[in-house]
C-alpha cells in the first residue's frame, strides 16, 4: 500500500483560496464526458491549484485521451470550438469558451525526433473533478517552455515522490536527454 499524496486525501477546497472560474459548468462537463465513457483529468493551472502550487486558474484544463471528433460529438450542443495541432502542440482540442474549458484531446507536442505523448492519468478526485499527473504536466510544461510552472511540479515530485508507472510512460517517449534525466532522477516511492 502506497502513502498517499497530502490533497488526495485532504479534501481541501482550493476554490477558497483561489481565484477560478466557476466549477459547476465544469462539473456538467465531467459528468457528461465520463457517462459517455471518457477518462479525463484536470490539469494545467487547475491542477497546480489543487496541489496549493498556484493561486490562480484563467481556465480549466481537461485531457482526454479520446479523439477530437468523438469529445466534440459529446458536447456539441454547448457551442464548442476546435483547434488543431499549432506550435509545438501536436494535439487537438475542444475549446467551451463559455464555460472557461478547454478539452484537449490526445495531449502531445512535436519535439525533435518525433512526438511525445502525455498520457491522461487520474491521480485523485476533488470535488468529483478527475485531477491529472504532477509527473505528465511537469514534463509537458517543460516542453511548452513554461520552465517556472515545470519546475514547480519538480520540486513538487521531489518533495512528495513521483508515480513509478507515469514516469515509466514518460520516459518511454522521445523526451530530450536532459528532461529524461530531470525525470529518471525523481524518486518514485509511489505507484497509482
């Protein structure tokens, strides 16, 4: 039995503290998603809230592994818009501008030799919201060069001990030497 994480038992309500959109569109959309089968996780500036790294979400962030078409196809009737692949991103997304939520859909950035792929992992729930991977979203800051935001999820993972299997998932990909390193150093005391 693992130990886990001190907010995947804590129950504390970063809302209170923070400064986010408002949660109840976002719950309707995760429960419509996952009736319909889907596996998300709240990441991006959600998750750095609900693990007291930030004060702040501009929008909530969600990542499926599904395609585009069939999350748009879920959430047709809220309007939706759609990105494609631009940038370094690799991946699409499903925007709800009216509800302050982006759906990305098969999170994944070009990188030199290929594409890395970020796996959608739950970690814990808060207030029935599915939270995502300090370790995926410490790694695909890091390839966003939003190193200040990457390093915080680091130090982070260095402090609480990161998942033996997301970093294995991680690792598997064409990640640069010095990431993978960064990432391979992490203790992994603890598995999902």
């Amino acid at each position: 039995m693992t130990t886990p994480r001190p907010s995947e038992t804590s129950g504390a309500d970063f809302t209170h503290h923070a400064k986010c959109p408002p949660i109840a569109p976002l719950a309707e959309v995760v429960a419509r998603l996952e009736r319909a089968g889907f596996a998300l996780a709240l990441g991006g500036s959600g998750l750095l809230a609900a693990l007291g790294l930030s004060d702040t979400v501009r929008d909530w962030d969600l990542t499926t592994d599904a395609a585009q078409d069939e999350t748009r196809a879920v959430v047709a009737d809220l309007e939706p818009t759609l990105a494609g692949p631009s940038g370094v991103h690799a991946d699409h997304k499903v925007m709800l501008p009216s509800r302050e939520i982006e759906l990305i859909c098969r999170f994944a950035f070009h990188v030199k030799g290929g594409v890395v792929r970020i796996p959608t992992v739950v970690t814990r729930h808060w207030r029935g919201i599915p939270v995502g991977s300090a370790e995926a979203w410490a790694v695909a800051y890091a390839l966003m060069d939003r190193g200040e935001k990457s390093e915080r999820l680091f130090t982070w993972l260095a402090a609480h001990g990161a998942d033996s299997g997301v970093v294995a998932r991680l690792l598997a990909e064409p990640l640069s030497p010095a990431l993978a390193a960064r990432l391979g150093a992490l203790s992994t005391s603890r598995t999902a």
